[in-house]
C-alpha cells in the first residue's frame, strides 16, 4: 500500500495539466499512488493521462460530471494511502512537498492535517506574490474566524484520523467545501501549516471564484455566521451581522468592503474584536501558554492598526487621531513602544 495518495479531481483541465502531473511525478517522495478523477471532461484531459506511462497514475473516470465535492468524497473513499495529498489540476507543487509534508505528520502524530505557505503565480507561470498563512494550531482556529488559512492544494490529512473523526466535504456546497471542511477538522484535531513556499496557486482566470463570482460568498456567510455563534449577535438581521462582520476584518487586516471609519466607530470594532477573542478562547479552551502568545499577537495586529488609521483617516483631526494612539496606547505598553510605531508617531506629531 502506498505511503500517500495524491488525490486530485480534474473537470475539463487540459490547459495547465501537463505542468501540474510532472510536478507530482518529479516529487523527491516516491511512495505514492496519483488518484485522478476525471469528472466527465470533454477537452483532452484524458487523453493527457493516459499518454503518461507511470503505474503510480490511477485514473478513474466519472461518466457523468457529479461536481467536485462529490468527486473529492469518492477519491477520499478509494484512496489507499495513509495521508492523502490534495492537488488541484492548475497548481504546481514543489518537489520537496510531498517529503516535507510526510516527514512533520510522522514527527507530529497528534496533528490531523498540515498546509503549506505558497507562491502566486500567474497564467502564464510568471510570479505574483508570496503568501504567508498562520502556522501555530492556536492563530490557524482564530483566523479560520476571518478567512481560508489552508491552500486547498497545498493541505495533506491524516486519512484514518479525519475520515472516521471528522467524515468528509458537505455536498451540499459546491464553492466553499474546503473551508468548511478545514473548520470541523480544527475544530476538533490539530492542524497546522509549514512554513515554506511548497506550491505554486495559479491565478488562473477561468478558476471557480473568477467564474462563478456571487456564488463564492458561501464562505462568506459561513464566517458571518460564525461570528454571529460567538458573539451572540441576532442571526435574523443577516445585513447589520454581514456589516458588523466587514468593519471587523477591514480593522484588523484592512481588507473586506470600503468602511469610512468614525472614531466612536473605531472603538465600539475594537471592543467587538476583544469580546470576539474573550468568546474563542472559552469556545476552544486555549491553554494558558497558548493564550498569551495569541494575546500579544492580536493586541499588536491591534495596535498597529490603531496608529495606522489615525495616520491615514483622521490626520488633518487632532482629536480624533490622538484618541486612537492613546487607545492604542491602553492596549499594551510595550507594543505601542514598538520601533515601528514609535516612528509613526514621530510622524503624526510632525
């Protein structure tokens, strides 16, 4: 039996397939099997298979296309490997991916499932940006509150674990299966990412979210309801929750929609995001040691907000600004100290 089983389904992927099966056959890691389902493709996909003349390539062909959660559901049941490998049929992984991955399960047995950082690259395999994702099993359940902290084609699970513990993807949802998938896995096991670029995330035009636009807010809604859990907000004004939920990510990490922040505003977010931290600790009994370090993490993610948006929002309004540094202040004094915001504050007094 093989030692792993890269699972990857592939629906019409002629494009970037050829790229993407040399780079899991190039893999330093041998003892694998590469379970490919063809989820009833029409372009060349399968014809590019089966020119590959490699016993480890297992195809199995849907003669309908069922969608690729159901086909990720029947690849995790014929899977024969002890961890199982996720790939996507336009990403590339490294060749030290496999290796890395196998070698932090087998010296980390209590985790269930462990990512990668990755690489974005572009159509044409020309680099975009490096992203880095949380790493510690503590600030992976925190952020998984916000957004996907797993690159679907970059996680290997421990099968036996996940699969009688956890089950398998909800086939009820055909954008956002992976997060909900990755959200009942830590939610009961540990997870983790490592911190090394072991996959190439091709930004690719025609991928699900740039295809199906409106559809991928189920994960979206998913979040929102999650914060809606924790913090005991009215489930049935679905619009304020999804405002409230907004203004709280475009706080801490200034993305989501386009908030013009008043400073009562400000304070009233940064109240929700220390009740939301309150509410996660008690949710998942984070261990003390764990907590602290989560604490400082979040009151400098805090902190340097603060001082950024009394930079960029308030500084032609001295009171307002200076609210926030002295919130910022309040939070924790060796943070605000920090060289970093010692400068941006020498800047807001010039």
């Amino acid at each position: 039996m093989p030692k792993v089983t890269v699972l990857m389904a592939v629906h019409n992927g002629e494009c970037f397939l050829q790229e993407t099966i040399d780079s899991i056959l190039a893999q330093t890691f041998q003892d694998f099997e590469f379970l490919i389902i063809n989820d009833g493709s029409r372009d060349r996909t399968k014809e590019i298979i089966q020119s590959y003349d490699d016993s480890r390539i297992r195809l199995v062909d849907n003669e309908h296309n069922l969608g690729l959660t159901r086909s990720l559901n029947k690849g995790l049941e014929l899977a024969k490997g002890e961890f199982i490998a996720r790939q996507d049929a336009d990403d590339i992984s490294e060749p030290e991916r496999l290796a890395k991955q196998v070698a932090f399960l087998e010296t980390h047995s209590k985790v269930a499932l462990v990512g990668t950082w990755y690489k974005e690259i572009d159509a044409e395999g020309k680099p975009i940006t490096n992203g880095n994702l949380p790493c510690d099993y503590t600030q992976i359940r925190w952020h998984l509150l916000f957004y996907c902290p797993f690159v679907h084609s970059a996680v290997m699970l421990r099968k036996s674990k996940v699969l009688e513990k956890i089950g398998f993807y909800n086939e009820a949802l055909c954008y956002s299966m992976d997060y909900e998938f990755w959200l009942r896995i830590a939610r009961h096991l540990p997870v983790a990412n490592l911190d090394e670029y072991l996959i190439k995330l091709r930004v690719n035009p025609h991928s699900m979210t740039a295809t199906y636009g409106e559809k991928t807010l189920e994960g979206y809604r998913m979040r929102v309801a999650n914060l809606a859990d924790l913090l005991k907000w009215n489930k049935t004004n679905i619009k304020l929750n999804e405002q409230r939920f907004n203004k709280i990510i475009t706080l801490l990490f200034g993305f989501g929609s386009n908030v013009d922040f008043h400073l009562q505003e400000i304070n009233g977010i940064t109240e929700e995001i220390l009740r939301l931290n309150t509410a996660f600790i008690q949710c998942h009994n984070i261990r003390k040691k764990d907590y602290k370090s989560h604490k400082m993490e979040l009151y400098t993610q805090i902190s340097d907000r603060l001082i950024e948006l009394a930079h960029y929002y308030f500084h032609e309004q001295k009171y307002q600004r200076w609210q926030l540094v002295l919130q910022a202040y309040f939070l924790h004094l060796p943070i605000f100290l920090s060289k970093k915001n010692v400068k941006r504050i020498i800047k807001l007094l010039t």
